[in-house]
C-alpha cells in the first residue's frame, strides 16, 4: 500500500522530499527510504543529487540536508 502511495504522491508532485513522503504517507523516513530504493530498482524514481531543490520558492530548507526524489517511470 506504501509503494503505491508513494508512487501516485511523486506522480502528482513530480518531485518531493524523504521527509514530505513520509509525512504523506503517515510512516517513517526509513521505511519511505526502503520503498523508495524499491521504486529506483523499477526504474520509476531517482533520488536527486544533492543541493538540489524542491522545485518550490520558499527556500526554507537548506538543499544541501534534503533527500529529495522524482519521478521518471510511466
């Protein structure tokens, strides 16, 4: 059910960070993390590298401590 979640989340969003998929989906960072490795595996995620920013304009957070993810598969 997690996978899915996280899936349509990226797929509405585009990208997003560990810490905003996990408050999405209601779970812990780390198990978002392992679905998420899961997701890169299929070819349907990557995580971004890092300083990257969210996309967003409130620069709120420092890019450089994000985990962030987007999504590339169909």
């Amino acid at each position: 059910m997690i996978l899915a979640e996280i899936g349509q989340y990226l797929r509405q969003h585009g990208r997003a960070s560990l810490r905003d998929l996990a408050t999405a989906t209601g779970s812990t960072p780390e198990a978002v993390e392992a679905m998420l490795a899961t997701l890169a595996r299929k070819g349907r995620v990557r995580r971004l590298p890092a300083g990257s920013t969210c996309g967003t304009a409130c620069c709120q957070c420092d890019p450089a401590t994000l985990a962030l993810y987007e999504w590339i598969g169909e």
